[in-house]
C-alpha cells in the first residue's frame, strides 16, 4: 500500500503567532520580554522552544493562553489556536474553557502548582467540573490510564498529596493534568529542569510515546539543547525576549546557522569525542542595556560581528527549506 | 591523598507514607583520590552521593568505616587536628544561590574567610586585598568588575565561580563537588567544569565529583576513577573512559542511555533503553541485586543472591555483566 492511500487523518492543532510582544514595567524599566514575535507551531510535532535562563521562553508561553501574570502585559499581537481562534480577541469564558481542554500546559516549577491540601484524586475530580465534564468516572478512568501508563502506580498517586510524590513523579502527574481532558496542544515549560538525568530521560520516553501514539501538537520548552536535540522535531532558538534562529531539529543541530546556536551546541558536555571539542558560550546574557542598543542582542557575545551588526538589529527571515534565521552575517552568505 | 574504606552510613527511619526502615544510605563504599586526581561519583536521586560528599567533608557522621587523609585515620585524631585536616576538605553545593549571602558583596563573602586565615598568619590587610584579587582571577572573573556586586546582580555560573574561589581561599587540597552544575544554565555548565579541571592540574587539587550526568563528570575527571552507585553500594567502577565506552552494569548502561542523543549529529546506541519505572524508597533485600526489580536483564538468581563486585582495574557487581552498546553513536558526514 503506498502512502498516499492511507486514510488521511485530520490535521492536527497548530498555533499561529503575529507580532506578539510582552512587556513587563518593573522599578528598573520595561523589560520587552516577548519582543515582536512571529511563529507558526506546526500541528501534530513536538517543537522545542530553547534559551537560557531570561530569554522569555515562559513568557511566550504564558502569552500564548493570553495568561501573562501582573507586572506583565501584553501590548501587541495575535495568538490564533487551530479549531479555537484567536486568544487575544476572545471573550473570557471561551479563553477560560480553551486552556485545559484544547491546550493542556504544565507550567515552569508545577510542583507548586498543585494544590498541596488535595489529594490528587480529588484534583481531577475539580478540574473536571470546572469544565463541565459530565462522565466524572470516566475522568478519573482516564487518569489512571494516563498514570498507568507512565509507569506509576495510580491508585497510590491519586490517594496523595504532592508533597508524597518525588519530582519525576510530579512532573508525570503534571503530564496527566495536561492530556486528562484530550487536549490536542499541550505545553511543557521547563518538564525535567529539577529531575536526575533518568528521571528526565523517563520523563522525555513518555512524551515521546504519548505523542506519537495521539498525534499531539507539543510545545517543549527548556534551557537544555541536549534535551530539544533528543526529543524535538522542530527547534526554536529564543534570545533576549526574539527569535534568533529555527529550523527542522536535524539541520540545526547539524547546520547551526546563527552564532548563538552554534555556540550553544559546542557547548553541550558530551560523552564521546575530543574533550577539547568542547566550548564554553563566553559573555553573559543581555540585560536592560541591551535592550536599548539599535545592535543585534547577540552583538556583545558575537566571535563574527560585523560593523553593520552593531546599528541594526538583524531582521528574522527565511534561511533555506523550514529554516528561519535573524543574522547579517549569514544573510550575506 | 584521601582514602576511604568501607564505608557505611545507617539513617534511622522515617514514618508516613514514602517512610521507610532505617536505610543504608552508604554501604561498603572504598576508594582514594590521588593528590590532583579526580573521581567522580554516579547515581540517580537518594542513591547516596550527598552523603558520601558531606562525611568526606566533616559535615555528616558515619557508622563504619575509615576516612583517612595524609596518613592518618581521622576518627582516631585529636579534635582540633581533626578541624584542621578537615578545613582543607571544601565542598560546592548544588545550589549557589542558597551558598551567598544576599546581603553582602562578593567583597565582604570572600574576605570574612581570608581574615582568618590572615589572623592565624600574622599576614596584613594588603595579603587579603591581594589573595582577594588572585582567587577572583583564578576562577575566571574579573575582580574590578565582581567585588561590589551582590549575588543576585550575578549569573549562575558567575555565582558558582565564586562559591568556588571562596573555598580556595583556604588552600584546599580537596574539593568535593556536589552537583555543583545542576542549577547553572547549561550553556555555562562547560564553563565551571573546566574550571575543577584546571585547579586539579595547576594546584594538585582532589576533586570529588557529584553528579547524576555522566557527561559532566568526564569533562571534571576522564583520567580519574568513575564509580557507579546504586541504592548506597558500588555496582561499577574503573577509570572513566573505560565505564563509559564499556559498561557492562545494566544500571550503568541505563544512565549511559539517559544521556540526550543530539538529532542530526548522532544516532541512539543500538542497545539504549531507559526504564520508565523510577526506583522505590527503602533499604532493598539483602539476598537479592538491589537492581532487579527495574533491570530488563534480571533472571531469577538476581532476586535470590546479591552479586558481588569481580574484575580487577574496571569491576562491577552483576550476575550477567555484559557489554552493552548503549552509548550515541556520531553520524559520519
Ligand atoms: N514577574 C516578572 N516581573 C518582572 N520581570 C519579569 C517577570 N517575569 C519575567 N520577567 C522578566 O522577563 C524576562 C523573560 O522571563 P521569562 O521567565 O519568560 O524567561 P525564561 O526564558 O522562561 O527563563 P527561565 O529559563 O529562567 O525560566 C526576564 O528578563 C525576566 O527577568
Ligand atoms: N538526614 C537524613 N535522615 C534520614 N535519611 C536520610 C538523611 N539524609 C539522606 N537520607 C536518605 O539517604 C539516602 C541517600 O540520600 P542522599 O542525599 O545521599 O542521596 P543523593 O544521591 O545525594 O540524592 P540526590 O541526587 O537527590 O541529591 C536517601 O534515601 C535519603 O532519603
Ligand atoms: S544482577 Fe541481575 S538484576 Fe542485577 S543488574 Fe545484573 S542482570 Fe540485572
Ligand atoms: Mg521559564
Ligand atoms: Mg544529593
């Protein structure tokens, strides 16, 4: 049978992103966290979104359910979710039954985000009324599958409290909470930051499996190139608050394009190879000051600035087949 | 050189729900460290790494077993002989954050040790301006730039760094490393690797490396020992390169696994395979491989007769120890 007779399934969820920009105003100034982005979040793939620590991968998120937290706001832009629309121009309530049911999220640190005074049990049973489930049974039913299936022993997690469970299994828990109610679109920032190097790979097993087996649209959001590496098909580099490079997860890590992503990918421990192959990402991240230059963000740290790259902030454009890049350097290749 | 022999530490146990028995937290665990040499020690969460890093750091009692530093058998010393052989042990926590003082410069954290030493020297102010100013340098920052700030004006490996010059302040001659990268972005996790790396060759520093991420602990130590625990025991250990390239525990290979296959640039060993089922709490049986209920291998002599360490240089501790090829396998271009 040749590909094409396959029944075709119908496409899965993506997420199309204009000119989104999120500012938080703090005593130091306006901090442009999420600064003029445009992304399109392919349905039915697992596309890793990574940067260091500050780079606005959260606050993407969180804008993303139009969910940005006070002193945050954001100014300018669309977020239009496939079968949902648009979660700028919506009215609450449909925003309100949007997060949970077509978009699942595990938000960065869930640990504290479950509720410690209920039994987790009892969570789900929340979670479902307050989306009108009417089969509650079958709620919890699914649960359980879910837990099961992550290698837990559900009847023992949903009779605890969180403080009873270890960090892997929270994040598992986490993981429930997102598919329970058959979201299509789910978003896991930071799943495996707090876990051992096994429990993260465990962790990362599961979201593989769980997504190939339902087709899901997967938003994976870390600091960590290795884990986007393994686990991603797309990859999206964020830094200072733009996008500075995407692109199909094989190309980038084999064809790094921008000078901070190839930075980032030298300096992965590794191993096997040349210990000396390896090499620290020199400089530290942009801070209000870099904000305010007309320069590239990147320009302080750059090993192949240019004079140009330091008037002009480099515009974020097409660089080959499914690759982005936001570099003078490379678009005068 | 620092030795230790056969060491066993008991807790006593915890009531509740996760409570356990008393727990061997550390169970007939020998090895040395040679002047500048590395050894590193591997295992996932609650496997007993901290515990083995606070006793060898004075901070933590141990219920059998010998630490013996220069010679000399440290339980059989005098107190104060004991303080002073002690103070040369320095251990880096995982959190640096946690390790400053919010509240005061790098100036003033730095220097409080430094007047001590000054005092006990009969050396003046200007040794400690001047020590102040080599430690600074020595772990790559840039003293003018760093002595006025606050923690929290830093990065997490600039923080990091400093925890490190703070212990090198007083000549250490071994440093004990536990998880010191966990919580440091990984673009800078390169960094303050080949820092230990450095101090171990320029000073003749013994470093004690903690970690759940093998490759961290190859680029601290890939001429050292590395040791594998599991449950408080030693299931495999030999010198680094060897553990890696041929491991022959199933444990090993599991976290061998763990480590993320960058897309692109490699392929999965063709033996990977991650166990998704995280280990339980408490003290395992006797009579049985501690491993068995998560090993894939496991026969039923592995839940009868606990396996014993064999081999000469590279040793580990399985019934059916076999080379695995689980490690990623880099894609020629
Ligand atoms: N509540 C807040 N108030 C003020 N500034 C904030 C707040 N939350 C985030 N920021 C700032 O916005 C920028 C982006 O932060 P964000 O948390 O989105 O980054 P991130 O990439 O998720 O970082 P991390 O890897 O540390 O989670 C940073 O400069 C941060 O300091
Ligand atoms: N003070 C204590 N009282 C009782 N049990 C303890 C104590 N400290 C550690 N343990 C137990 O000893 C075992 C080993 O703990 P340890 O902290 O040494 O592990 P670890 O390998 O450092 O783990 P992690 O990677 O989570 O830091 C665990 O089962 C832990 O629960
Ligand atoms: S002794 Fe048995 S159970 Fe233990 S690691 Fe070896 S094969 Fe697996
Ligand atoms: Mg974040
Ligand atoms: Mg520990």
């Amino acid at each position: 049978m040749s590909a094409n007779s396959l029944p075709t399934a119908p496409p899965a969820a993506g997420i199309t992103i204009r000119g989104l920009e999120v500012v938080y105003t703090t005593g130091q100034g306006q901090i442009p966290a999420v600064n003029g982005i445009n992304l399109d979040i392919v349905g039915g793939q697992i596309t890793g979104i990574i940067g260091e620590s500050g780079s606005g991968k959260s606050t993407l998120a969180m804008a993303m359910m139009n969910a940005v937290p006070h002193p945050g706001k954001i100014v300018k832009g669309s977020v239009i979710i496939d079968g949902v629309g648009n979660m700028m121009t919506l009215d609450k309530e449909s925003q309100r039954r949007a997060r949970g049911r077509h978009v699942g999220f595990v938000f960065q640190a869930a640990q504290n985000s479950l509720n410690p005074l209920t039994r987790i049990g009892h969570q789900v049973l929340d979670l479902g009324r307050s989306h009108n489930v009417k089969d509650l049974r079958a709620l919890l039913r699914r649960a359980k599958e879910l837990l099961e299936r992550m290698g837990m022993d559900a009847d023992r997690v949903l009779t605890s409290y969180q403080h009873e469970l270890s960090g892997g299994m929270r994040q598992r828990v986490g993981i429930m909470f997102a598919l329970v109610l058959d979201a299509q679109i789910v978003i896991l920032d930071e799943p495996t930051t707090a876990l051992d190097m096994l429990s993260q790979a465990s962790v990362l097993e599961i979201v593989r499996s769980i997504q190939e087996e339902r087709g899901l649209t997967i938003i994976l959001i870390t600091h960590d190139m290795g884990v986007v590496a393994d686990l991603a098909d797309r990859v999206i580099v964020m830094y200072g608050g733009e996008l500075a490079e995407e692109g199909k997860t094989e190309d980038v890590l084999a064809h790094p394009q921008h000078p901070y992503t190839r930075g980032l990918i030298r300096a992965i421990p590794r191993i096997s190879g040349n210990l000396d192959q390896a090499v620290a990402l020199a400089g530290s991240p942009p801070d209000l000051q870099t904000f305010v230059q007309n320069a590239c963000l990147f320009y302080d740290r750059c090993p192949e600035r240019m004079a140009q790259c330091q008037n002009h902030r480099p515009p974020y454009e097409i660089a080959g087949p499914g690759r982005k890049v936001a570099c003078f350097k490379v678009m005068a290749k | 050189m620092i030795e230790v022999r056969h060491l066993e530490k008991t807790f006593p146990g915890t009531r509740g729900l996760l409570g356990h028995d008393a727990i061997k937290a550390v169970n007939d665990v020998s090895f040395h460290i040679p002047d500048g040499g590395a050894v590193s020690f591997i295992g996932e969460s609650g496997c007993g790494k901290t515990t083995i890093g606070r006793i060898l750091a004075g901070l933590e009692t141990y219920t059998a077993g010998e630490v013996v530093m220069d010679g000399q058998n440290l339980a059989q010393l005098p107190r104060r002989q004991r303080a002073v052989l002690l103070r040369r042990v320095q251990l880096i926590q995982q959190d640096p954050y946690q390790a400053l003082n919010p509240a005061r410069t790098i100036e003033q954290a730095l220097t409080d040790p430094l007047k001590v030493i000054a005092k006990e020297r009969g050396a003046d102010k200007a040794w400690i301006m001047h020590r102040l100013h080599e430690v600074l340098e020595l772990v790559g920052l840039d003293p003018d730039a760093v002595i006025y700030k606050y923690p929290h004006m830093l990065s997490g490996g600039q923080r990091q760094r400093i925890v490190i010059a703070r212990a090198l302040t007083v000549d250490p001659s071994v440093l004990v490393a536990d998880e010191a990268v966990s919580m440091i972005d990984v673009s800078l996790r390169l960094g303050v690797l080949k820092l230990l790396r450095d101090l171990r060759e320029r000073f003749k520093i013994s470093v004690l490396f903690i970690t759940h991420d093998v490759a961290s602990a190859r680029y601290v130590g890939d001429d050292g020992q590395m040791f594998v625990i599991y449950k408080g025991r030693i299931v495999e250990h030999g010198l680094t390169d060897e553990v890696i390239l041929h491991p022959q525990h199933p444990y090993t290979q599991a976290l061998l696994s763990a480590v993320p296959v960058l897309k692109g640039l490699e392929e999965p060993g063709p033996d990977r395979y991650i166990p998704l089922k995280e280990f339980g709490h408490g003290q395992p049986p006797e009579h049985a491989c501690a491993f068995a209920p998560r090993c894939p291998y496991a026969q039923p002599l592995c839940g009868q007769e606990k396996p014993e360490l064999v081999g000469t240089a590279h040793q580990y501790a399985c019934h059916y120890p076999k080379e695995r090829h689980v490690v990623a396998v880099p894609l020629s271009e």
